[in-house]
C-alpha cells in the first residue's frame, strides 16, 4: 500500500448584486425626465427630514474664515482666488 499526498485547489467566482449596484442599474435605465423627477422626490424628503430634525444642511459662515457646522463643529474653509 503506497502512500499518496494530493493537494487540491478550487476556485470559484460569483456576482452579489449589492443593494447599490441595484440602485445604479435601476438609475441608469430611467429617461432624463424620470431621473428629474426622482432627484426633485428625493432631495424634497431629505429636506423635511432635515427641517424636523431642527438643523440646516449647510454649514454657517463665522467670521474668523471657519465654517460651523449643525452640530457647532468647526471646518476650515479654503479660500478661493488667492495662493494657497
């Protein structure tokens, strides 16, 4: 009785449809006026949620040059038009 070593390699590749390429396929198939509308939908809902949530979407201008955000975070704005 002889001994036999064998070693055995299997590869295998398959394709998950995430729920964002679902999102891309299903965008890409819309005409213009379709994709307008669902954008208008789309950016009207997340503008009530942001009104019931009681914050502005854009940071604030301050006077020191900085941006504030909702939340009082401060974020440094670059200055356009001059050498940076």
């Amino acid at each position: 009785m002889a001994m036999e070593a064998r070693l055995t390699l299997r590869q295998t590749q398959r394709l998950v449809m995430t729920p964002m390429l679902q999102q891309a396929i299903q965008l890409l198939q819309l005409s213009t006026i379709e994709l307008q509308e669902l954008l208008q939908k789309e950016l009207t809902e997340l503008l009530v949620g942001i009104a019931k949530q009681g914050t502005t979407a854009a940071p604030e201008p301050a006077k020191n040059g900085e941006m504030v955000g909702p939340e009082g975070n401060k974020e440094t704005r670059k200055q356009e038009g001059g050498a940076g």
